[in-house]
C-alpha cells in the first residue's frame, strides 16, 4: 500500500454527531478529541511524515463564546495530556493560522510545545488555529510586496517555490490525501494553495467516529488512485 506523505484533515460533524444523541455541542468536541488522539497515533504506526488539522477556521470566531472557550480548553488539554506522546514518538508540533487573535494563555502554551518539540520530525503535527487559506495568502502576497518595495526582490523573482515559503505551511510538502468527514463537499477555506493536486477523499462519517480503520481505508482509497499532476 502506498502511503501518503501528507495527509491533510477537515474534521467536521463534532456538532452533529452530538445533536443525534441530545448532547451538547461540547461534548461532540470533546469526543473529536478522542478522535485527534487516535488518527496521531495511526499516523505515527503508518508512518505518515505529515499531518494537517483544520481544528479551528476564521468563521469559526463568529460561534458561541461559551463554544470558543470550550474549543479551546480541549485543546490546551490535548497539548498537556499528548506532550509525553509527543516526546516518545518524535513528533514535532506547528500551529498555523493566525496567532495575534489567540489569546496570551493559549499562545503561550503553543509556544512552548513547539519549542519542546522543534528537534523532532517523525510525525510532523500541523494543528489549523484561527486560519483562513485567502487570509494566508494574502498575507503571503502582502511581505511578498514589502519584499519588492525594499527592493530586496525583483517580482520576476516570485515563483510557485518561492510563494510557497510565504504561507503558514512553509516547512511542509503539499497535501497528498485530503480527508473530509461527515459528507461535505467543500474544501472552506482551507489549504487553498497547498491542495492543488491533493486526492479528495471524503467520508460520511461524523468527526468523533472516525477512527484507524477509516484511515486505513481512506488510505488504501488513496493508494488505488493514479496521481498524474496534470500530465
Ligand atoms: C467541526 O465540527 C469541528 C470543529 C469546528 C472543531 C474541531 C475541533 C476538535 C476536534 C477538538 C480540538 C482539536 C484538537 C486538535 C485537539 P462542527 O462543530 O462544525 O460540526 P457540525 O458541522 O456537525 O456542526
């Protein structure tokens, strides 16, 4: 089976998932998190080099608060209860997105795990943090622009590399497998750039059911698809 490098993750169906057993939203988070723990650890047993996790979008500012400050916990929890995974299996953690609007408690904490773990590379776990893909890459053509008003560039000299090392995702290779849950056919915001010749693989599954044999299976999907970049 061949297995891609980069697998890139949109978990949605945490708020379904719970309405269909009368739950609060919250607690479909919180299984999610079940969910994040268990496709790590898969990733680490298939030897994936890279996973990307849309965890939290710029729309999702316009929730709940009480939703927010729930989505936030859980993931400060995650960082405290994971970092000894993280340790032991070499896993080195980014948040990308935009940080200025996290606040000072939650940065601080993604802060130091990513200093904690900046010399491993095994599994390279980029969590989706306030990010919006229009938002990064506005933000790339905006240091692009004060690159060539400084005249520290030319414009001739912005490629597809070089653009590339302007976005969040500077130290990752592309998405070879997009993953979907709970049947949505839209991509929403995420990874624009970075997903142009990625395979789409999307399952009905809600978020919190999805689990290491889904993986497998969306990676065996993934493995019977012939890539031909547009060749
Ligand atoms: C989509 O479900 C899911 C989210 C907006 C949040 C994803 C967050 C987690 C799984 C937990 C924290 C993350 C980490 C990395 C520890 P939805 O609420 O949009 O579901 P719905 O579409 O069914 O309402």
């Amino acid at each position: 089976m061949k297995t891609p490098r980069h697998i890139a993750i949109i978990m949605d169906g945490n708020g379904r998932w719970a309405k269909k057993r009368g739950l609060p939203r919250i607690m479909g988070h919180k299984k999610g998190v079940d969910s994040v723990k268990n496709i790590v650890t898969s990733c680490i047993k298939f030897k994936v080099e890279y996973l990307t996790l849309y965890a939290f979008s710029t729309e999702n500012w316009l929730r709940p608060k009480r939703e927010i400050k729930g989505l936030f916990r859980l993931l400060e929890n995650f960082l405290d209860n994971e970092i000894k995974l993280f340790h032991d299996n070499g896993v080195r953690l980014r948040i990308i997105g935009d940080r200025d609007r996290l606040d000072a408690r939650i940065r601080k904490k993604i802060e130091e795990t990513e200093a904690e773990t900046a010399g491993y590379g095994t599994l390279n776990l980029n969590i989706a943090l306030s990010y919006g893909s229009r938002q990064e890459i506005l933000n790339a053509a905006r240091m692009l622009s004060k690159e060539v008003k400084n005249g520290r560039l030319q414009p001739e000299q912005i490629d597809e590399r070089l653009f590339s090392k302007y976005l969040y995702t500077n130290e990752s290779p592309d998405p070879d497998l997009l993953i979907r849950t709970s049947g949505e056919m839209r991509v929403s915001n995420f990874l624009l750039w970075q997903i142009s010749y990625s395979e789409i693989y999307v399952t009905s599954k809600f978020w919190p059911d999805f689990r290491e044999p889904d993986l497998e299976k969306a990676i065996e999907e993934y493995s019977k698809r012939e890539r031909r970049f547009g060749k």
